[in-house]
C-alpha cells in the first residue's frame, strides 16, 4: 500500500472510530466490513472496500462514489465535444 493510501486511510479511521470508541479496533474494523457487505475473513479485507465504506458510511443512498464526480457530465454533447477535444478545462 502507498503511503498517501496508508495516510488517508488512518485519517478516515481516526475520525470514524472516534463515534464508536469502546470498540477495540478489529471490532471497528469487523463492523466497517459487516456494513460494506463483506462477508469473508478480516485478512482478506483489502483497503480499497474499507476507504470506500469510511468515505459513504454517512452519505445518502443516492450521493456519488468519490472520484467518479469529477468524471460526471451532465449531457451527452458535452461529453462528446469533451472526448473530441472542442471543450477543454
């Protein structure tokens, strides 16, 4: 794991599990996989499903994935013309 991935995990830990202090941390952790769907052992756990789940835990149902907002066009043309090169930002 990179170390900007190590860093923004701690950090979304660090401010998760300070809602649910009383839980030892593979608890916390055993609870974030239970929440994902996770249903496999904590060793395979991979970091991906728990930044994703420490990201959308608290967003509403309908809210955009992290990182997929920045690619989110509102209508084909201007996707299209943005493919093409017309538009630029």
């Amino acid at each position: 794991m990179k170390n900007s991935r190590l860093n923004e995990l701690i950090e979304l830990l660090t401010a998760a599990w300070q809602d649910d202090p009383d839980l030892h941390l593979m608890q916390f952790l055993q609870k974030l996989a239970q929440e994902a769907g996770f249903d496999g052992p904590l060793a395979e756990l991979n970091d991906d499903i728990l930044i994703y789940q420490l990201k959308m835990r608290n967003a509403a149902k309908d809210s955009m994935i992290p990182g997929l907002q920045k690619d989110y066009e509102v209508d084909f043309k201007t996707a299209l013309l943005r493919a093409r090169g017309i538009i630029k930002e």
